[in-house]
C-alpha cells in the first residue's frame, strides 16, 4: 500500500450547480476528472485530515468504482474516518441523516438524482456539511476555485476495500466502518410516525404501491412498508436497485413514472400510490384517480403535520422554493405560520431549518421535506401521508377536496423545454430581464401583469444574497409565471417555466391544469418569446 502523489492539470467544467457537480458518465471516468474534483472537495472543506465523513450513494453505474476511488484518496490525505453504506449505498436522505446522527464533519452523496444512470448517462459528486446538509454557495465556490488551479491530488495504491460486509476495516491508518444503509433511517422515521396507525390501516384493507423506478429507495421501502409495517409483499415494485435504473428514468412524475400513474387511473387501482428517485429525496403522490402535484402535496402536508407524533406541537414555519405554487402560502396564512420563499434547491433551506424558523419544506420538482435531516426526504413524505390517512381514514381525493375547498385551489405546471441551445436560453433571459420594468400594467391573453422582477434572496439567518434565481411575472387576480434555466441539466440549456393561477370557486376546482392554465400558458409564450427564441411550440415535459 503506497501514497502517491499524481500531477494533474485543472480540468474545466467542474463548477457545482444547483445539487452538486453533474456530469455525462464517462466524463467522470475520463482521467483524473473524479479525481481532481475530490481533491478540490478537500481543498474546498479546509483539508479532510482528521476529519470523518459519511460516504454512499444511489447505486448507478460507476458508484462502487467511485466510491473506491474516493477511500483511497480520503486515505491519503489523512482522513480519520469513512462511514460508509453497505456496498456503497445510502439514499440522500439517509445519509443526511447518518452524517447528523454520528456527529461527522460532512459526508459524499455519489448521485445524479432524477437522471438516467449507465455509461452514457448521468453522474454526480455532491458535498454535504456536518449539518446534513448540501454544501452552501460559499463552500462550493472554494471547491470551484480549487478545481481551477489544481496541480496534484494524493491518492493510496491498493486492491479494492470490500465493501459488502457490515463491519470496520481499515485504510492506510484510516478506518473505514460499513453500515447497514436503511436500519438507522428506519429508526428515525419511527420516532416521527405513528407506525401502529399505519399498520392498522394497511391491515384494514387499505392498498398501496410503491414504485422505487430500480433505484435506491428499494431496500427501505422493503423494510419499511412491508417488513415494519405489513403491506403485503409485492406492494414495493422496481425494488432492486440497478445501475441503470432498468433503463428508465428515475423521476418521479407522471411522465417517468407512467407505470404508476397507470395502475392508479385504472378501475381496480389502490388507495395509495407513491414512487421515488435515484437517490430517495424525490417523491410523488397519487391517490385513485387523483395525482397530487408536489406543489398541493406540502401544503397538504403542512395542514395536518400535526396529525403525527413528531409534528404534534405544530410547525414552526414552513418554506418553499421561488417557483412552487402558493398553496402553501395559504396554509400557512390560515395556520399563523412564517412562509420563506427561497431560491431553487434544498440547500437554501438548511440555514432556516438550522435556525429553527421552518419545520417542513418543500420545492415543486417533487421534493418535500422537514427538520429531521437537511435533505428532502422521498419516504418520509409518503410515510407523513400513510400517517395522515391513517388519522382521516379519508380518500386521497376526499383529503385534496377538502383542503381545496379550505384553502383554495392553486392550479399548477412546470413546462420544460429541454436541450435548448444555450445562447439562444441566455438571449431569451436576457431579453425578458430587459423588459421587467414595462410589463405591469400590460395585458396578455386576458391577463394583466401588476408585477414583474428577477428573484434575489438575502437570506434571513446569515445575511448571504443570491441573486438571479429567475423571473417572476405576477397577475392581477393571482395567476404567476416564473421562468428559470436548469441547474442540473448536463446537455445544453433547460428553460423552465412555472405556471400557477388561483382558484377559489368550489365549482370550477375539477378542471385539467393545463386547460385551466390556458390563458397563463398563452401569456408566457407571448412575454418571453419561446417559440421565437427556442424554435419551439411545445414543451418536451410538462409536468
Ligand atoms: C432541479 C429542481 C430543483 C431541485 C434540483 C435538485 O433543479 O428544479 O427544485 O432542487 O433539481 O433535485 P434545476 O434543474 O431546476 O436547477
Ligand atoms: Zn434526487
């Protein structure tokens, strides 16, 4: 066993985004790519020596080769350390929660989320702090500053670890422990859920499917929907993680997770469906015949929190990102509760969930989440729901009919147009900011603007400013358009746009989105010009 030192130049491209660094996968394995990036982490993180982190990811292709590479140069540089999921796994969650739970300094989540994993797909390092939580801005720029003037990285010559069996080992002087990936998670959500509630219900009759699309979520949605809480076997289907995803797509919308989405429309669906993503923070919900936007789902969430144990003395606030509907706002409204508005990406929720200002959150893109870890929490939504109906004993749609009716109706769609040229995404924004000033006061598609900004946060607990987290368009009455490119995307630009109109007619809260989203849909194009920039007349995926 050798520690060697290996000259290496910067390589470009290695600037963090919205989660972590994202790339096509044989770009991470191309020469010193992953290497030079963890190097950066460690110059970035103020050195690894002495320090202990967690390490897992979500299983795609190249996880376990990473995840090798990644010990070898923890070893060399010093680190005290690893914790490490059983052959390499650990869902984001679970790993915000192990880093939390064993006191470490941070920890390496190995996942590209929501994208298709293999050869050709997708990869990604992300760095999360000793809160659990993804590393700020501040923190990724050093790792981005890093890569840019990188000459050398320290990594240990050796055979591989084996990292299939519990138990510790030990790396040139560092020590490497192997979890089981799922019993401390497990443990964590029965200390926030009525388990014995929910064990009723399944036993009642009550049917539920989950889908883990072959990723992660798998082994704990076993362990804990079937084998802790009795569904009967088969409710958890796609439950072996593959390396690349079975070929699919690992994100949990009615698009990718079209399997679902047909067993719950069909005439003998069950009560309950739910799927997740590659690496367990995304959600969605589906009752029979009723799909939940992720949007609805935190509000309803945010309204009957209470209903389990671990929320039982009410929220102390709540958040959302920028373009995620406003029902939340209403809930929290309704509630007396602070409602933040943050920028796109769960990091920006870690300082209000730190300083104890916000106990649940919660983003559009099918994330959803509270105070228990600093991560948005895939099974810890659909375990709040099982909480939920078990206490209601309601429908799905009997609970969205009524929240509705309560709250109102916030009518909701993300648009994407995916793979645009990026001059032409930029020109786009940039031509849409020019404007902001003139557009209040101006009609389109039987709408008026009465507001018009390019979002920037100064967050409340630290004082750091984010500035240009997209553009808002507001109406009078209440209807919205927010536009912001993707920052998670791997190929070209993705223009996102954001549509949302209220309703508070009880009659009219049965409509299709996209219909009753008309006139805002319209009114988008004709503002910022999408077909004219992008050369599209449709979105690729709307969700
Ligand atoms: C997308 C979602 C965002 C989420 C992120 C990571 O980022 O829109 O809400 O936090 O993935 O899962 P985007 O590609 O829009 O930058
Ligand atoms: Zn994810």
């Amino acid at each position: 066993m050798q520690r060697i030192t290996v000259q290496t130049t910067p390589i470009e491209g290695q600037k963090p985004g919205t989660s972590g660094l994202r790339k096509k996968t044989h770009v991470f394995m191309g020469p010193h790519f992953l290497e030079n990036f963890i190097q950066s982490i460690w110059i970035g993180i103020g050195g690894v020596e002495g320090k202990t982190l967690v390490l897992g990811g979500d299983g795609r292709y190249f996880n376990d080769r990473a995840a090798q590479v990644i010990l070898r140069m923890a070893a060399a540089s010093g680190a005290r350390k690893m914790i490490v999921g059983r052959n390499a796994l650990l869902s984001t969650p679970a790993a915000s929660n192990l880093i939390r739970l064993r006191g470490t300094d941070g920890g390496i989540i190995m996942s590209a989320s929501h994208n298709p994993g293999g050869p050709d797909e997708d990869f990604g390092v992300k760095f999360n702090m000793s809160n659990g939580g993804p590393a700020p801005e501040e923190v990724t720029d050093r790792i981005f500053a890093a890569t840019g003037t990188l000459t050398a990285y320290d990594i240990v010559e050796t055979q591989d670890i084996d990292l299939s069996r519990i138990g510790t080992t030990n790396l040139a002087g560092m020590e490497i422990e192997i979890v089981d990936p799922v019993a401390d998670y497990a443990a964590l959500m029965e200390t926030l859920f009525d388990f014995d509630a929910i064990r009723a219900l399944l036993a009642s009759g009550f049917r539920l499917r989950f889908d883990s699309m072959h990723a992660v979520t798998g082994p704990y949605a076993t362990a804990i929907l079937q084998e802790k809480l009795g569904a009967p076997a088969g409710s958890v289907v796609n439950a072996e993680p593959l390396p690349d995803f079975g070929g699919g797509h690992p994100d949990p919308n009615p698009i990718w997770a079209k399997e679902l989405m047909d067993v719950m429309f069909a005439d003998d669906a069950p009560d309950f469906g739910a799927a997740s993503d590659g690496d367990g923070d995304r959600n969605m919900i589906v009752g029979r015949g009723i799909y939940v936007t992720p949007s609805d789902s935190v509000a309803v969430l945010a309204a009957n929190a209470h209903l389990a144990p671990g929320y039982s003395e009410g929220l102390k606030g709540v958040a959302r990102s920028m373009p995620t509907s406003r029902a939340l706002d209403r809930v929290a409204e309704a509630k007396g509760l602070d409602c933040y508005e943050t920028p796109t990406g769960w990091k920006f929720f870690g300082n209000l969930l730190d300083a104890g200002r916000v106990s649940i959150c919660g983003e559009e893109s099918a994330g959803t989440g509270s105070d228990h870890v600093r991560e948005k929490d895939g099974l810890w939504a659909v375990l709040l729901w099982l909480n939920i109906l078990a206490v209601k004993r309601q429908s799905v749609a009997e609970i969205m009919d009524e929240h509705w009716r309560e709250f109102g109706r916030n009518y909701y769609s993300r648009h994407d147009y995916e793979g645009v040229d990026a001059d032409k995404a930029n020109a786009l924004v940039d031509e849409l900011r020019g404007k902001l000033a003139d557009l209040p006061g101006q009609d389109f598609a039987r709408l008026t603007v009465e507001t018009a900004d390019e979002f920037a946060y100064d967050d409340p607990v630290d004082g750091s400013r984010a500035d240009k987290q997209g553009i808002r368009i507001g109406f009078k009455g209440g209807a919205r358009i927010v536009l912001r490119l993707s920052g998670t995307g791997t190929v070209g630009a993705t223009l996102r746009v954001y549509l949302e109109d209220v309703e508070s007619d009880p009659s009219r809260m049965h409509r299709d989105a996209q219909e009753a989203l008309a006139d805002v849909i319209a009114a988008a194009d004709t503002i910022a010009g999408i077909t004219r920039h992008t050369g599209r007349t449709a979105p690729d995926v709307k969700t």
